[in-house]
C-alpha cells in the first residue's frame, strides 16, 4: 500500500529519521555533562573500581548508538539520491539535512568516546602513584617491625 503512494512513504520515512535524531540529541547532551563529570573526577581523585565500570559502561553506551545510528546515514543518502524508488523530489534535500545531523551525532559520540578513554588513561598513572605510595608504607611497617622483633 505505502509502495503505491511514494510521496507518502518518502514523507513518513522523513519524519521517522528525523524523530529519531532529534531524540538522540538531548541525550547525548545528557552523556556529554555527565562525561565532563567523569573527566573533572579523574583529574580531582584516584578512579575507584566503580568509576573504572562507569567510564567502561559510558564508552560502550557510546559505541551501541554510534552503531545504531551508521545504517541511517546510509538510509538517508538512498532516499536523498531516489534510487530506490520513487521519491517527492522535494523531500530529497530534507533527507541530506537528517543525514548530516546524524554525521554531527556520530562525530560527537566520537568524541565523547575519545574524552572518555583519555579519562581513563590519565588515571592510570594516578593509581599507579598511590599504589606506589601504599608500598613504601608496608616496606617502611615492614623494617620497622623488624628491628623491633
């Protein structure tokens, strides 16, 4: 039925990508202050195991929607270029513009990723200094209680 009425379909496959990436935006504005949290964090204090499994979980959250939203770029430069089918020729510049936020949605994804593996990078070596530190003061309990014994 859709098939028989192009114009239609072009229209509601229009606003079905275009929901959903405006509905990607506000979230990923949410994840964006919730991963400068994190980086503010690490650069404040030691990553504690659950700050270690919260940067792990942000990045693979990140990764499922930039999964999710690569088939939709695709999506919409076939229905831009109508060599499916049929398409309104006024729709077409309307799917290059929802394939061009999707591309400014992957690139942020990108970068939050990114944000959030130099996070986790640059407490690497503030862990490292403070297990170094609990080791002097077990080598220093250590000779201590030896010359007492």
């Amino acid at each position: 039925m859709c098939e028989a009425c192009p114009t239609t379909l072009s229209h509601g496959e229009y606003h079905i990508l275009d929901f959903i990436v405006d509905n990607d935006v506000p979230v990923l504005e949410s994840v964006h202050e919730d991963v400068e949290t994190t980086g503010d964090s690490v650069l404040a204090s030691r990553l504690a195991q659950s700050d270690v499994e919260r940067l792990y979980h942000q990045r693979r959250d990140l990764l499922r929607r930039r999964m999710a939203a690569s088939p939709l770029v695709e999506v919409c430069r076939r229905l831009e270029h109508a060599g499916v089918m049929p398409i309104d020729p006024a729709m077409q510049p309307l799917f290059r513009d929802v394939a061009d936020q999707i591309t400014r949605v992957q690139d942020e994804i990108a970068a939050l990723r990114e944000v959030l593996a130099f996070a986790f990078e640059a407490s690497l070596p503030t862990g490292q200094a403070q297990a170094n530190e609990t080791m002097r003061q077990l080598a220093a309990w250590a000779a201590t209680l030896r010359r007492h014994a």
